[in-house]
C-alpha cells in the first residue's frame, strides 16, 4: 500500500491505515506500543503523531507513506 499524508487530515490518515489493517483501536495500539486512548486521540486529531509513529506504521504494515508538502 502507498499513501500520501498531504491527501488525508491528520487523524483520517492513522483511521484508515487501521482500517486498512483490519484491526481494532487497541489492536492497532497494541502493534505500535501505543495505548487505545493514544489511537483515539490520533484518529480523533487532537493528539499529533511523530515521525517515529510513522516510520512503526510504515515497517509493522509494509506501508511506504509519502510526506510531502500541501
């Protein structure tokens, strides 16, 4: 899967790669050493996600997301 982040907002971005994944908030949490509280305030916007989260989800997932500016 390729994505590019300029396409998404920033919490509509992490939403649809879990749900690309197929699994639930705290599963997807659970692969990226994150809590379910941390997923729903990434997919809710009000918490901001690293460069780190990103370079997890691109490596756990085998997703290659592209950041490039709006």
């Amino acid at each position: 899967m390729k994505v590019n982040l300029k396409d998404y907002d920033r919490g509509t971005f992490i939403k649809i790669i879990r749900e690309w994944t197929g699994l639930t908030q705290k599963e997807f949490g659970k692969q990226l050493g994150k809590s379910l509280r941390t997923i729903q305030d990434y997919e809710a916007g009000t918490t901001a996600y690293n460069i780190r989260t990103l370079e997890k989800i691109s490596k756990k997932f085998n997703i290659s997301i592209i950041a490039e500016k709006k």
